[in-house]
C-alpha cells in the first residue's frame, strides 16, 4: 500500500509517497520553506502542492509540530496561534482533496523509526527525541508508541527547546561541544524520570550526530534516527494506515 506522507516543521513542509511494506519513499521528497510563519489556510494550500507535485489522489498522512487529540490541534508552539482548536484533519482534507489522518510529528517518527529504522525489534523502553526549531518528543515500548511533550519543561523559566533545540544552538551560535553538554543535562533530566532504555535522536541535526553525541553523556544508549529527517514522512504515512 502506498500513502503520501506529509511532515509540517517549523520552517518547513515536506512530503513524498510511501512504501507502508518498507517505509521506502517512492520518490524525491518535497519540500517546500516556511521561513515566515504563515497561517492554517497557507500551511493547507502548501500540503495541496505537494500532493499535486506527486498527482496524488489517494490517502495522506500529516506529521504536525502540536498536541493533537483525534484530528483537532491543541498546541501550536513554532507555528501560527491559529492552528490552537484548529479542526487540522478536515483543514487538510479540504485543501487536498484527499482522506487524511493527522498526527503528531514526534509520534509519527517514532513510529518510522520502531517499524523499520533504529527502534527496529526493541522492545524495551525508547525515548525519541526530534530535534529542529523546537523538540518533539515520544515514549515507545513494547510496539505502543505515545507522543510527549517533553521539549516544553521549564528551564530558566522557558521551555527548554528555547535552549537546546537544533534551531536554538544556531540562535545562540554555541559550539558542538557546548551545545552537547547543555543539550546532555537536558536529556539527563528525562532519563532521572522515565528510565529509557535506548534513546533515539532525530530531525536534520541527526545527520551530524558525531559532531555532539560524544558530549551527551547518558546512561542509555543513544543512537541517531536511521531515517534522519526523513522519519517524520514515513511515520505520518504510517500513521494514516493505522488511523485512516
């Protein structure tokens, strides 16, 4: 079965076609800048450019950067306040024309990445972190994959993917090695409370990953997403077979 899968970032979208037997994409992706922040109704009509690239006309899955409860968007921390109680699946099916299913975009890697990348026959408790213009973050064990919001506890008094985020590290123009450290104490945090037993970096900043993970320090095992910036499409695809 092939669905196109869409993944919303903070400064970007992208997209590509499917493969559910192999989480294969069965094309260049599509990408498409945000730089500026833009509204639900843009955002929609850029989903329905990347499905007219790949004249697509069959089910989407969309990966997007919020709280999402059923198809109904509660949380919108890098993108535009209107997508708050914003109905996200019907918006996005309007836009395409095609049956959608919304869900998170760290779940959505989360599940790319247990069912065919670095999770792949774990079975133990993994935490998956997404880092980009903010961090997304999932909970997997035993095949159940929950999404989390752990980039928002508090440090300083902000949430913490204003420190330690992908895009905060070029905000703040701090080196690898003091990034990793801070980016370390951060995940160390996590690990004081929920014990993983394999942890699993993601977003386009997993591509250098050998660049800061000597300074993370954890006691789990930490590993680079095997889908890199990629997991966010297979997993969003993935998702619409298991909800749509």
């Amino acid at each position: 079965m092939k669905i196109l899968g869409i993944d919303i970032g903070g400064s970007a979208l992208k997209g590509a076609p499917v493969d559910l037997a192999t989480g294969r994409l069965l094309g260049e992706r599509c990408r498409i800048e945000t730089p500026k922040v833009v509204t639900p109704a843009a955002m929609a009509k850029h989903a329905a450019e990347i499905a007219q690239h790949f004249k697509w006309r069959g089910p989407i899955g969309v990966g997007f950067p919020g709280v999402i409860h059923g198809s109904h968007i509660l949380s919108s921390a890098n993108l535009h306040r209107k997508f708050i109680g914003c109905e996200g699946g019907k918006l996005f099916a309007q836009a395409t024309k095609c049956p959608v299913t919304l869900t998170n975009d760290a779940a959505a890697a989360a599940l790319a990445e247990m069912r065919f990348g670095a999770g792949r026959n774990f079975k133990g408790k993994t935490l998956l972190l997404t880092l980009g213009t903010g961090i997304g973050s999932s909970l997997c064990y035993h095949g159940l994959v929950v999404p989390c919001e752990f980039g928002h506890l508090q440090i300083k008094g902000k949430s913490a993917e204003r420190f330690v985020s992908a895009a905060a590290r070029k905000r703040r123009d701090l080196s690898w090695a003091k990034w990793g450290k801070e980016l370390g104490e951060y995940i160390r945090s996590l690990e004081q409370i929920l014990w993983p037993e394999l942890i699993i970096i993601g977003g386009g900043v997993s591509a250098k990953s050998r660049k800061f993970f000597p300074y993370l320090k954890t006691r789990a095992r930490v590993v680079p997403a095997k889908f890199l910036n990629e997991a966010g499409i297979v997993g969003a695809a993935l998702s619409f077979n298991r909800h749509g």
